[in-house]
C-alpha cells in the first residue's frame, strides 16, 4: 500500500494556559487537540465567510430596492 503525502501544516503558538485548555477540551470531548484545534478554526471560517456572503447579499437587496423603498415611505414617512 502506497503511503499518502503529508498534509499541509500550520504551527501555532499558544501560553501554557490556553495550550492546558485546549488539552482539557480535547480530553472531555474525547478527540486529539490536532483534530479540536483544526475543527475549531475550520468552523470559525465558515461561519465568518457565511456571515460575510450574508451580509453583502442583503446590503446587494437593500440597494436594489432603496430608490422603490424611498418613493413609498417618503423621508417624513419612515
């Protein structure tokens, strides 16, 4: 059986304290602290990108509809 590469790496530099409680996570959810630190960062990226795609989504409708917006509700109106 042919061995696979090695994966792409990053190395990251924690205190003692956030390093002892990134262990202690890893410990009580029962899963290596290589595997809790790479799914921490993963979701925390697809969150903020799926926030930012949101976010540029609505600011794209509100313009789309702020000239029809501002004829029905007139400044005195909103």
């Amino acid at each position: 059986m042919a061995s696979m590469p090695p994966m792409p790496g990053i190395t990251i530099e924690f205190t003692e304290q956030e390093l002892a409680e990134l262990r202690a996570e890893a410990r009580e959810k029962g899963v290596e602290i290589k595997r809790l630190a790479h799914d921490i960062l993963t979701e925390d990226v697809v969150r903020r990108r799926q926030k930012q795609r949101f976010v540029e989504g609505a600011v794209k409708f509100a313009l789309a509809y702020k000239a029809e917006f501002e004829r029905e509700f007139p400044h005195g109106m909103r």
